[in-house]
C-alpha cells in the first residue's frame, strides 16, 4: 500500500511540481492538506481526490495526528516556519520530510532532530539534487577515483529575485537572502559530490546598495570552502544575475559537471579527460527523471522500511553549520574553521 503524505503549504513548489510529482511516483500519495486558505485546500483536494476531511489549517493542524492514513508530513513553508511543523508533526507521531534549507540556524535543526528522535519518527530534508541520476553519477565517479585526485569545485547558481513583498526578503522568514536559498545547492553539491567535509571558509555577501529587496537580506554571496585533502570549493549565488545554474568538479586526471545544474528539468551532464592523447568532451544522455517524485519514493520506502534517509535531518544541520561560518566569515572579513560533524550526515 502506498505511504500517505500530508502536505503543509500550498505556495509554489507545493502546487507547481510536488502534488503533480505523485503522478510519477509508485510508494506515494497524497492524502491530506494543510493550508492557511481553506478554499484553496478545498479546490487542489478535489483536484487530487483527496477527502474534505483531510483538510487542516495551520492552527487545527496538531488534529493529524488521528488521521491514520497520514504516514508522513511534507513541509513546504517558509524557512523560518520549518521548526515549528516539523515538532508538531513529530509530537502527531508522523515522519517528516521537510524543505531545504531545514530551518533558519544551527539551533533549530537542533531541536527538529531531537524532537523526531524523540517521538521516534523518520526526518528527510528534501535535498533533491541528491536524487537526481546525473549528480549521483558524478559523485560515483567523484567517489571512485574516475577524476583522479580531487581538486577544485566550481559553481554557480543564480536568479533575479525581483518581487520586493516575498517572505525570502524577509530575514525573520527566510534566514537570510541567497545563500539558504539557492547558494545552498552549490554549498551541498560540493559536500555530496565529494563526499568530503569542508573545514575552512572563507566568504563575502553583497548587495546592490538602495535596493529595497536587499534591506535585510543578502542579494549575493560569494565563498570558499577548504577541504583536508586539500580540494577546494568556490562558489558564488546571486538573487540579482541573470539565471545561471552550472557546476564542474575537476580533478587530476578528468572533470565532470552540469550546465544547466540544479534546475528542475532540462539537465545536462559534460566530461572531459585524455583519450588517445587527445583532451576530449562526452555529453552523456541521461533520460528525463522526475526528482520530485523520487524523493517521494525515497522517504516512502524509507517508512516502509524502516530505514534512515539517504538525506536526514543531520545533512541539514550540517549545511546550517557551514552558512553559519559563511555569514560569520563575511561579517569578520577572515578565515573561520568548521569542525568536522560529530557523526556521519547521510544514509545509504
Ligand atoms: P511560496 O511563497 O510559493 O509558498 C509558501 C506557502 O506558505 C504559501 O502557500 C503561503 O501561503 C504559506 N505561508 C504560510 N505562512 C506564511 C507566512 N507567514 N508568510 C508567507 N507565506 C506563508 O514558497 P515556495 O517557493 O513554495 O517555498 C516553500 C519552501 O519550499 C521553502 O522552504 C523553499 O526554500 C522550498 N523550496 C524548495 C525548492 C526545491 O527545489 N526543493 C524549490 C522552491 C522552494
């Protein structure tokens, strides 16, 4: 029987390319809605056959927990909103599978990992490139010694953020402007791909001054990560550049990366290394993938299972470790050490 999810937030990302991903899917389903609008909730229902009486707003929200079909709760709202609905939804005794960035600082990832231990419940962060069949191929070849010794990881991800009255220019909802956003992707492909820890960072954030979508957060950022075998990660993110979204990690003997990386759809892969001499460029062919879907499956599987995520809330807290020394290297203008995790941050 497919695992019944609950989805909290009916913005873009739920609406757009979550609910239509269960059509992909084949442990998943929806089953109930949490929303702010009840009319809302009331049409994307009917629309995906889920029962009226699956239906909750945010403040009758903590009644799920008598809704049996609810296996798991999908959390889809503002960063800052993370925390509170990932420990209620734990309280209900549900799994959590929660948005990235997980939360707004080190502490509440804290607290979200110890209230689903607690309740003994499952917590995935839905970090979906890590589902993704180009990136996983990279790292295998990362992992296995295919690019040789690694060296360098270089990466882009930026997009006009234009609308001034979004939550993500709002510190006290989002965390902060391009970094949790999208700088993260670039921060958590760095990390997956190489399967190293950073332990030095070195960054800067800038906006355009006078803008008032930049007020309170970052438009961009710019960094270093520094790794022990001596790779490096440099990456910039940016709310105020034209889209563009690539990655490429180098190594002695070959590199792999995407151009476009990141995105939904449209995902391509290149790779360079000496043949017969020759410096020589492969595009594989991946077939289209639905990430979305995948992750749902993954966390499905997972209940059913009764497995740790591949993406668990300890990969989140590790992000949150290292964009905190990011914001902290900015503000101090230096060099700031990250110590290693305390324990490993991923599943198999
Ligand atoms: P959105 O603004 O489109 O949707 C947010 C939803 O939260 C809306 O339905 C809104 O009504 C609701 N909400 C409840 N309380 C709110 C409040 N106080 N202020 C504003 N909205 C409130 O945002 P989105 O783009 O769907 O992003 C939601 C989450 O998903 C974020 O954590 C974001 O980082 C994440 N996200 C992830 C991806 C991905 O590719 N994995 C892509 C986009 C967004």
């Amino acid at each position: 029987k497919r695992v019944g999810f609950a989805i909290v937030g009916l913005g873009h990302l739920a609406l757009e390319e979550v609910l239509p991903a269960f059509a992909q899917s084949r442990f998943a389903r929806p089953v109930a809605l949490v929303s702010g609008d009840g009319n809302k909730a009331q049409s994307v229902a009917a629309q995906y056959g889920i029962a009226p009486k699956a239906l909750y707003s945010y403040d009758d929200f903590d009644r799920i927990a008598h809704n049996k079909q609810v296996e798991v709760i999908y959390i889809i709202l503002p960063n800052s909103m993370h925390a509170e609905f990932t420990e209620r939804a734990a309280k209900a005794g549900k799994h959590v599978l929660c948005e990235k960035p997980m939360a707004t600082s080190v502490a509440e990832c804290e607290r979200m990992i110890a209230a689903c231990r607690t309740a003994k419940v499952r917590l995935m962060i839905a970090y979906r490139s890590q589902y993704e069949p180009i990136d996983r191929a990279i790292a295998k070849m990362a992992q296995s010694g295919q690019l040789g010794a690694l060296r360098e990881f270089i990466a882009g991800n930026s997009q006009r953020q234009g609308d001034v009255n979004q939550w993500r220019h709002r510190k006290a909802l989002a965390g902060g402007g391009a970094l949790p956003d999208i700088g993260l992707y670039c921060l958590n492909a760095a990390r997956f791909l190489s399967g190293e820890e950073p332990t030095e960072v070195m960054a800067r954030v800038w906006s355009p001054p006078g803008d008032a979508r930049f007020t309170e957060v970052e438009a961009a950022v710019r960094f270093t990560m520094t790794f022990p075998s001596g790779f490096a990660a440099t990456a910039v993110s940016s709310y105020d550049s034209h889209e563009s979204r690539f990655f490429r990690l180098q190594g002695t003997d070959a590199w792999a990366g995407m151009n476009p990386a990141f995105a939904y759809e449209g995902l391509k892969m290149q790779s360079a290394r000496l043949m017969d001499g020759h410096d020589t460029l492969i595009e594989p062919h991946f077939p289209a993938a639905n990430q979305f879907a995948r992750e749902l499956d993954h966390m499905a599987r997972c209940v059913r299972e009764n497995r740790i995520p591949h993406t668990p809330g300890e990969e989140g807290l590790q992000d949150h470790r290292i964009m905190e020394a990011i914001y902290q290297s900015a503000r101090e203008g230096r060099v700031v050490t990250i110590a290693p995790p305390p324990g490993p941050t991923r599943g198999p």
